[in-house]
C-alpha cells in the first residue's frame, strides 16, 4: 500500500546487486522519465557513474527525442558518507559557469535571505575517528582496525596530531583554501567513526581545545560522540561529559544476540543496555541510537520489540537504517540476492521501514528524516517552532539544510564556500597528506560545481531538503532560466501529491508584479520517503530537461 502503484524506479538493479528497495537513498536514479540512468549505489565512497539504459522499472522513452540532456550532465558524480551524513547525497552537475545569486534555497526549515552556494561562515564541525576493533560484516566506511600486540595509543596519538595540524591550517579542503573561511563560533561538533569512543580521553581534549583556538564555542554547543558498546567504561563517559560532551550517538544495532553475531559486532545485548545506562549516569541524557533494519533473518516482531526496548531505556533519538549489501562486504558474498537465504524481499524491506515509522510515531517520535527519528519534547508546540526541535540531531540538519560546515580527519567531507571536498580515505594515506601541507591534488574529491553551476544549488536542495520531514523551499533569482527550473520541479512533484506522497505549495513566476518563482514541498512520511528516491529522479528529470538560456 505504500508504494505507488505508477511504474517507478523503486529498487536498485545496478551492476551492485543489491537490488534494495529504495528507501531513501540505497541508490540513486538520474533521468528515469528519460529512460537513461546516472546512477550507482551510494553507500560506497567517491566514484563517478556511467550512464546505464533503463530495462525494468519505468517506461523507456527515446532519448534521442530529449536532445536538451547533454552527455556532460549524465557525467554524474555521487557520495554518500552515512557516518558522517546520515545518508547525504551529493550530485556534480554540468558545466556551465553561472553567477552565484541566482537561485536562493532555503532547504528544510531553515531561513536564509542570501544564496548558501557560496556561504563561508562555518559554525559546524565534523571530526573522524577511524578507528575500530574490526570490521563489522556489512561495513564500507574509512576506518582503521586496530591490530592486537601493536602500540594502538601511538598510532591514536600520531592521528590526532595530523587532525590538530588540519584544523590549525585547514577545514575546507587543501589547506590553501583557508582564504574561503569565515570561522565563527561552533554550535555543532560532531566526532564519528570509526568508533570514536576508542580514542584516549586526552585525544578528545587536544582536538576540542584546537577546535576552539580556531573557531572558538558557542555556549550551547552541541558534542556529539559516537559510542560503541563495550569500548567505553563510566569513566571515559564521565571524562567525556567534563569535556563539554552533550550527546551520544551509540551504535546498539540491535538487542538480538543472534542478529549481533551475524552482523560481526563486538557487544552484546546487555553490553548495549548498559551503555545507554552509563551516558545518562554521566550526565549525557541526549542519547541517540542506531538500529539496523532489513537485517537477514529479522522480523518485524523482533524489530519493533528492539524499538521498544530502546525508547524505555530513554533514548531521546534513533536512527533507523535499511541495512547495505554493500559490494566487498561479509554480507554481499553471503547473501546476494534477495529474498533468498535469509536475506530480506524487497516487499519485507519496505514493511519494516513503515513498521518501524508506525512504532516510533505511537511512542512519541518525529519521523523528521528519511532515516531519523526524534522524540517529541512534552507539549509539543506547533510543527516547525524551535522547541520542536530539541532531539533532532543538530549536526545533520546542517547537511540537510546545505549550510557550510569544516571538516577533519581521513575519508572526512567538508562544505565550505560552495566547495566540497573529501580528503584521503585511507589513514596513512591522510597523515601524509597533512605532514605534505594538504595540497588540493592529494584530496579524493574537489568538487566546485555547486558554486559554480546554477542547477547544482537546485539540485542539492531537492535531494536534501525533500529527504526532511520539513521538506525544501526554492526561490528562484533572476536567471533567465531560474524560474523555468523552479516551475518544472514544482509540476513534476505534483503528481507526486495527487498520490499522496507529497505536499506541494508552487508559485509561479509574476514578471509584471516583480515575484520569482517559489516552492515549497515536503515528502509525507512515511509513504513519501519510501518512494524518495523515484520522486526525486522525477524532479531532477524535470530541471535537466529546461532549455539552457541563449547567451
């Protein structure tokens, strides 16, 4: 019932095989009104997509009848740190060079009266510990396991100092860029990982005391630490909160013993409840948790006592996330197809992602993102106030809403000036890179179009702000073609609407009154996020076919 019953793109078929159900972002499809694809499974670093044809999930259309899509703009590029974004996707579109106040987005519920492509004032941080005790079956993330009988705290400490040399210099990129910056005092730091809390208490206080020389701190200062399970005691926790840490973000994954087997982690179910335990004993009392859904062999019984278990032990947040087959992983050579050997059918996937909206919503959680879920402060005041806000992860509202944010350490994706820029993912690789003065050509990704291209803001805004329960607002400038791209946005996701998925507010462009084109729209969760993906592709579909302006 949740899905349309509308030919879509809702399940990835890409060369990956994965073919997971598209919820909110296992993978990504550009042009799927055109029948030509720009597409890959986003959950696996920096890679550039080739065009695929569509076989079977929409009707193909001619793409020699679509002459208005260049080769260049099917060049897409696509990343996804999920650690570090909460599944944030980013596309590199084109190559026209266009000023950089012609489209004014305002993504999520965030209220800018100036173009952010090319904002600099920076007041997020995000900062990656590697390091893990090992890999877990389903993970692809940058890490560093740490080999028994080695000396672990040097090879911690020689890492920090490389972050406190990249924060002392760097932050958006190579460390010459540093003229694009405009520090300001910090409201969100956010350590992840890796599993951040292995690092030695006095790595921390080195990398806050640098990140405060630099940027300096508000006074509600949002910290937020990754913790797993078993690797942190009630003292580290206690030395973290005297720290200034006011958030934990504790990777639990599941209370099913069998499930944790499988999935590789390193605790068990009653290591897990005691985590949550010692944080609040600490003083840490906004505490998120991460659980995995789609796990081989898991019900929707065991998901929702899992759900339950962890609102009663007062989690203020939970991060729900469709498990990735991801291609190089235990579970992708395990389990390959769907549907098959325990693995989750696509249908099961999506009946999991609405049981789990269904028993957060009756326990007093806000589905405010494709993935996370807040608990609702008593007395809720009206949707969008700020008091509503005081569970939402305050760092990922700055990915999702496209403000710039810094950021350090290997595999580590900085937003700075209109300027994305990932650096090494490996950790050696990374250390020397800094000891090397951080040159733009050592970066594994320098990505200028979202300055430089007029879609690009779009497009971004879309793809992030429609991912949000608050959902986007795009005000067109004074482009030629700004109103055009506004309005065939907006008519696309109208149909959207008409289904149920959407809710959309399109004003069109009024010359003779002096009013831009604006839209407004949000996914209605949870049916919208479900299709997310199918409903963005249209979108984009809609704003690449819009005729470039004549010089």
């Amino acid at each position: 019932k949740l899905l349309s019953s509308r030919p879509d793109p809702r399940f990835c078929t890409m060369a990956c095989g994965c073919h997971s159900p598209l919820i909110g972002g296992s993978a990504f499809v550009v042009g799927a009104a055109t029948g030509i694809y720009g597409r890959r499974c986003i959950n696996r670093g920096i890679t550039a997509v080739q065009p695929y044809p569509m076989t079977n999930s929409a009707p193909s259309a001619d793409p020699s009848r679509l002459p208005l899509i260049a080769p260049a703009v099917l060049a897409v590029a696509a990343r996804l740190s999920r650690r570090q974004s909460c599944r944030r996707s980013i596309f590199k579109l084109g190559s026209r060079r266009a000023a950089q106040r012609n489209v004014v987005c305002r993504p999520s519920a965030c209220i800018l009266d100036r173009d952010i492509a090319g904002d600099r004032q920076v007041t997020a941080a995000y900062v990656h510990i590697p390091f893990c005790r090992q890999r877990c079956s389903y993970c692809d993330f940058p890490i560093d396991v740490l080999q028994k009988g080695k000396p672990v705290d040097e090879r911690m400490l020689r890492y920090v100092d490389r972050v406190v040399a990249e924060i002392s210099a760097g932050g958006a990129g190579a460390f010459d860029s540093t003229d694009t910056f405009e520090p300001t005092a910090l409201s969100s730091i956010y350590f992840g990982g890796g599993t951040p809390s292995l690092l030695p208490t006095q790595g921390f206080a080195r990398i806050l005391d640098s990140l405060r020389q630099r940027f300096g701190v508000a006074d509600d200062v949002e910290i937020t630490v990754e913790m797993d399970p078993a690797t942190f005691d009630q003292q580290k926790a206690m030395d973290l909160a005297r720290l200034g840490v006011n958030r934990a973000s504790i990777g639990i994954q599941s209370l099913d013993e069998e499930v944790l087997r499988l999935c590789g982690r390193g605790h068990s179910a009653q290591e897990a409840a005691r985590a949550i335990q010692m944080v609040h004993a600490a003083g840490i009392t906004n505490v998120s948790a991460d659980l995995l859904s789609g796990v081989p062999g898991q019900c929707e019984d065991r998901l929702r006592a899992d759900i339950q278990a962890l609102t009663q032990l007062g989690v203020t947040h939970l991060s729900v996330y469709d498990l990735q087959f991801e291609d190089g992983t235990a579970f992708a050579r395990r389990f390959p197809d769907a549907g098959q050997n325990g693995r989750p059918s696509l249908d099961l996937a999506a009946e999991l992602y609405a049981a789990t909206h269904d028993e957060l919503d009756a326990r007093g959680f806000e589905h405010y993102e494709i993935s996370s879920f807040a608990r609702r402060p008593p007395q809720a005041p009206e949707p969008g106030s700020a008091a509503r806000r005081d569970f939402r992860s305050r760092h990922n509202q700055v990915y999702w809403s496209r403000r710039p944010y810094a950021a350090f350490g290997n595999g580590a994706a900085s937003f700075v000036g209109g300027v994305r820029a990932t650096r090494p993912r490996g950790m050696d690789d990374y250390c020397r890179w800094v000891d090397g003065g951080g040159r733009v050509e050592g970066l594994a990704e320098h990505d200028a179009s979202p300055r430089d291209d007029l879609r690009s803001p779009l497009l971004e805004a879309l793809m992030l702000g429609l991912r949000t329960g608050d959902g986007v607002e795009v005000t067109a400038g004074g482009a030629a073609d700004a109103d055009a791209c506004v309005e065939a946005a907006g008519e696309a996701l109208r149909v959207w609407e008409e289904t149920g998925h959407a809710v959309v507010q399109l004003r069109r462009a009024d010359a003779s009154r002096g009013l831009p084109a604006q839209l407004r729209a949000r996914l209605v969760p949870p049916q919208g996020f479900v299709v997310s993906d199918a409903v963005l592709s249209d979108a984009l579909a809609a704003v690449l076919r819009v005729p470039e302006p004549t010089e």
